[in-house]
C-alpha cells in the first residue's frame, strides 16, 4: 500500500481538480497513467438489462486502453469490474473504507483479481477505517473525480448511483446513461435513468427535490434539456469512445503552480442500437 498526496506525480490527474479532492489517498496496485478513466456505475440488484449495459459498456471501454472506475459493490460495480478483467483491461476499485480490508467481504476474490491484473484499489479512507454510510456516499465523488465521464447503467431514483451523477454534473464532467426500452423501461431499478436521459433540468429540480448549488447548476446550463447523454446500445460505442477523446483533447491547463487539468465542457452524443 501506498500514500498520494495531492502534490505528489501519481496522485490521479482529474481528481486533482476537483474542489473536494482527498488531501490523501490511499493505494494498492497500479493506476493508471493519465486521464482514460470512465466511472461505470449503478444498482447493486441491476435486471437483465442493467447487467447487459454495464457488461458491454465496460467490456467495451477496457478492450479499448480505458481504465473502469467502480466501486466493487455487488450488483454493476462488480460486473463492470469483472467486464474490464474479461477484456484485459484496468479497473481501478474506489472503496469507502481503509484499504487493509475489502467491502463487500463477498468481493475479495475480485479485488485479488483486480491487483493480480495490474488493477487497483483506492481509497482516501486511512487503514482501519470502516465502511460507514457517510464514507460510500463520499467515495463516489471520487469514482466521478477521478474520471473523464460517468457511465450510469440502472439506478432509481434514489440511491448512491445518483450520487456519483450529481458529483459529475457538479465537476463539469460528461454524464451519460443508458436508456431502457420496452419492458425495461418499467422496471422500478430505470426510473432514474429515464429522470436522467429525458426529463429536463428543471424538471428534475423539483423531481429530486434539488437544492443548493446542484439546483442552481440545473436551472442555469440544463434548464431545457436533460442532464444526461443518451447510450443506447452498441452500435455506437465508437461514438462515445470518440467523444470521450474529445473531452480530453479539450481539457485546458491553467497557468498556475498546480497546472492542473481541467475539463471543457463536453460536447453531446446519442448512442441509438442494442446493447
């Protein structure tokens, strides 16, 4: 295990610029080099469907030189992780707990697999420290800091999947989600991901009941339009990976003493055919 401070070359570039980041974190294994991170997220009790979108996508994602952020719950984080360990790739495990121990304890074989393939595991949480509530709402901060975009699978409406996505609304990242069609779209474990892809800012205010500066944020850049990108299917993977490249090949950097990577705002897309 190691220790990254802030100021330190391997401390995760797109974490460094958020207002929030861990003055520490906490690592085991590798991590990956640069700014190719995508946070795939949802559901711990995902459908078929939410099982399918967050195999594909980070199947996909991997295959292709991403490193897969989650955050090894059960449910989409493990799939997405065991999908990226599938396709060769690297998946990096954001915990809410110190890194002495694995959370969920049915998920150490995988963070065993995660480390053994060149993976890691991170935490901003000391040794010790024990998963409580406040920690995993917290770490999903860091799942979306850490990354170029945040894929959502499934979620409800309330959950911690949708605290990762006010996170990425927050720190000016791209969000995108899938979108269920037919039965799917009835299934209670999409209802936030119809919220995200098709009601608008200013709907989703007074949906979510949002206050502070995510309604501000709601109401000033997504008050007609929703808050997140459609994906709806493979078909289209090539677009995501392409806007994704996008986001940062616009990334600035600021002439200060940190010369910290920030993210431009991202240009939209819209995925149409099946997973």
């Amino acid at each position: 295990m190691h220790r990254l401070e802030v100021g330190d070359d391997d401390y995760p570039p797109w974490l460094r610029t958020i207002p929030d980041r861990p003055p520490v974190v906490y690592v085991r294994g590798r991590l990956p080099r640069g700014l190719r991170c995508v946070a795939c997220v949802g559901t711990r009790v995902p459908s078929s469907f939410g099982c399918a979108a967050a195999r594909g996508v980070a199947g996909f994602l991997a295959a292709r030189g991403w490193s897969v952020v989650s955050g090894l719950a059960l449910g989409v984080d493990t799939i997405a992780h065991e999908a990226a360990l599938a396709a060769s790739g690297h998946t990096v495990a954001v915990l809410a707990n110190g890194l002495d121990r694995v959370h969920p304890r049915q998920n150490e074989p995988l963070a065993a697999r995660i480390l053994a393939a060149g993976g890691a595991l991170l935490s901003e949480q000391p040794p010790g420290t024990a998963a409580l509530p406040r920690h995993l709402v917290a770490r999903n901060r860091i799942q979306s800091g850490m990354s170029t975009a945040t894929a959502v699978m499934q979620t409800d409406l309330v959950g911690g999947t949708m605290h990762t996505a006010r996170y990425t609304l927050l720190q000016g990242r791209l969000l995108v989600a899938a979108v269920p069609a037919g039965s799917h779209a009835g299934e209670p474990k999409s209802r936030g991901l119809l919220a995200l892809t098709q009601r608008t800012g200013t709907d989703l205010v007074r949906l979510l009941e949002a206050r502070g500066s995510l309604a501000e944020l709601l109401l000033r850049e997504f008050a007609d339009r929703p808050v997140a990108q459609q994906l709806r299917g493979r078909g289209d993977y090539d677009t995501l990976v392409a806007e994704l490249e996008v986001a940062i090949n616009s990334a600035r950097r600021p002439q200060s003493e940190a010369s910290s990577v920030l993210a431009a705002t991202p240009p939209a897309i819209q995925l149409r055919l099946a997973f």
